[in-house]
C-alpha cells in the first residue's frame, strides 16, 4: 500500500506552468441555496481531444442521462477521445458538460463510443513511481464538488479497495471572497530535482 506520506509530497505554488493544459471547476457564493448552474466555470474540452478518465471508475452510458444503460465501466486512468460535447447540466453534486468519447482497449481494436459525464474527465495522467517502490503508478488529478483538486494515485499491483489513494487539495480562487474553486495546472517533477517523484499542482490567484 502506498505510504501517506506521499499523498501530502505535493506542492501548491503560484509558479508558472509548464502546460497549457489547465482544470478549472468554479463557482461564485450564493447568497441562499446553491449557485445557479449557469455560472459555473468549467474546463471544455474539445472535439478530437484525448482525455482521461480521473475518477476511480465510471460508466460510458449509451445516451446523455445519468440513468442510461451501461455500455462500459472506464477504470482510472483509461485514456477517450472527445467526439462531441452536449449540453450543460447537473448530476448529483456537479455541474458539467456531457461528452461522447471513443474508448480504444487496444491497437486496432475497434473503438467503443458512449457518454460520460465531464466531472470524471481530465487532462492530467501521469505514470511514474511515485512511492520509490520500483513499481510505476497512475496518478490523475479532478476537481471535486468542493471545489478542490482531487489527487488519485493508482497501484496496479494493489487489489481493491486499497488500490487507489487520494488526497484534495485547495486551489486559488479566481474571484477572492465571492466566489469557490478556480484553475489548477500539473505537473511531474523528477526525483532527480526533488529528491522524490512529485506532482506539482499550480493554482493562479484572482483574474
């Protein structure tokens, strides 16, 4: 099992990212009840892009509804292609864009298409040892309906449910004292520079 201590060897800085990549989940503060779904601020992603699945598991449905009929459970990690997006909306606690994704288990296997909900998707996989182990894990970062980055780190060679290992960490508002959540940027820093394998998460203040 993988040490708690690498779940807290992660940094939050206001440095520059070396990506474009960026994950964004915000929100402003409502003065009674819940923001309106309409002003929440998320990551698009975009026809012929390849994301990631960043929750533990998740089901590719056959039609954009939370109910629909299962065509596949994705594992953590599983890379899909974006076909299309479809409408905003809200499933349980988030609110995100359905997208129909393409899910390819092998070369030349023939692609497998459904619809998952945004909220499981990201642009952040990483595959390093992570724990010094010698054994290379999965690490994804999702926002969480708290509006923090969620870090998920998969051990392969772990059988559930003490596979994957998480931690939330806090990200900069980009509308200080009005508002939840913001932008979040990854990335890998060797051993070689930290002593350890990291995953550095920036967060940009205020716009």
């Amino acid at each position: 099992m993988m040490p708690s201590a690498l779940l807290v060897s992660l940094t939050l800085a206001q440095s520059t990212p070396a990506s474009d990549a960026v994950l964004e989940y915000s929100a402003p503060l409502a003065e009674e009840g819940a923001p309106d779904p309409a002003s929440f601020e998320f990551t698009a992603f975009t026809a012929g892009q390849t994301v990631y699945l960043g929750v533990d598991e998740a089901n590719l449905r056959a039609s954009v509804a939370a109910d629909a009929s299962v065509v596949r459970t994705l594992m953590l990690g599983t890379p899909v292609k974006v076909l299309k997006a479809g409408a905003r909306a809200k499933v349980g606690d988030y609110v995100n864009t359905w997208y129909q994704v393409s899910v390819v288990d092998a070369k030349d296997a023939a692609p497998v298409t459904g619809w998952v909900f945004g909220n499981t998707l990201t642009p952040f996989r990483f595959e390093a040892d992570l724990d010094g182990d010698g054994e290379l894990e999965v690490a994804t970062v999702v926002m969480s309906n708290e509006f923090k980055a969620r870090v998920r780190v998969l051990e392969p060679d772990v059988k559930p449910p003490r596979r994957v290992s998480s931690v939330d960490v806090a990200v900069a508002s980009t509308n200080y004292g009005s508002g939840r959540g913001g932008p979040v940027t990854v990335k890998l820093v060797p051993a070689k520079q930290a002593g350890v394998t990291l995953l550095q998460l920036d967060s940009s203040p205020e716009r």
